[in-house]
C-alpha cells in the first residue's frame, strides 16, 4: 500500500537523512523542495500543512491571521456575527484536535487491549476527530481547512510529478 502525501512529508521534517529510500523512489529533500515550490503559489494551504505536521506556535498564529481575514470575508458577505479572529483560532484548534476515546483511529480499542476492532468509535462516529462547533460561520471555514489541506496534497504531488 503506498503512502499518502502527508506521511512522506511528515517523514521528510523530521528526518536526519536526506537521501532516496528505494520504497518510495524519492528523497526526503525532494518531497521538502516539492512543498517549498508549492508554498509559493499556496501559502494558507501548506502553512495549514506545516502546522498539522510540525505545530510551531509563530505558524499556527500565521495560520490564525489568514484564516481570520478569510472567515472574516465570508461573515460579511453573509451578514454573521461573531469575532473572526476568534473563530480563526477555534478551528485550528478542533483542526488539531483528536477524538479523545479513539485517539483520532476512528476505531474502538477492544478492551484489556491495544488493538483496534472494526467498530467505529461512538464518540467521533469514525471521524477520528469530535463534531465540528456550531455555527455557519464555523462549518464555512472548517470546510475551507479541509479544501486547503486536499490543495496542499495535490499541489505537493504535481510538482513531484510522480503518482503516489
């Protein structure tokens, strides 16, 4: 089964060798040129990216300041209440959040063990994550994260040019 995107780019910011592993047919460094290239045509996308995989605090208030000016846009339009700077940060934060009883698996632990049976969680309904905040406002913007994130994926790929 070949790995997504994500996973080889969550390998390649935390690796010390940057060389080409024979399973994947790339290195390390090519998957973090391919998203450097991408970042210049895609900033929220893969700045969304850098703070699902790496979480440094000056990328997530990166990420809050566009997000916002985002949300912001569409509470106009739309005439919604609310502080988008606000809203900005409670999305990144159920962004990065897990379901707590499945650990973001989506799957029960079958009990007195570590493994993981084929029931869906009760809790997140298989998500891996709890159900979205309410509010127009909220699911817009958490539907513009998911948008960015398949965007980031794809963006990464075609510069890779190579089909994972």
């Amino acid at each position: 089964m070949m790995a997504k995107i994500e996973e080889h780019y969550s390998i390649a910011r935390h690796t010390s060798n940057l060389k080409s592993s024979p399973l994947t047919r790339m290195s390390a460094s090519d998957i973090l040129m391919s998203t450097g290239m991408a970042a210049q045509r895609h900033e929220t996308a893969l700045l969304l990216w850098d703070v699902a995989f790496r979480g440094k605090t000056s990328a997530k208030l990166a990420l809050v300041d566009l997000l916002a000016k985002s949300v912001a846009g569409h509470m106009l339009r739309h005439r919604l209440k609310g502080n988008p700077r606000t809203l900005a940060r409670a999305a990144v934060a159920w962004y990065l959040s897990q379901c707590p009883a499945c650990g973001g698996e989506g799957h029960q632990i079958i009990e007195g063990t570590i493994t993981r049976s084929d029931e869906l969680c009760p809790d997140c309904h298989g998500t891996g994550k709890l159900p979205k905040p309410e509010g127009e406002a909220f699911r817009w913007l958490a539907d513009e994260m998911a948008q960015l994130a398949h965007s980031a994926a794809g963006c990464v790929r075609r510069k890779l040019a190579v089909d994972l």
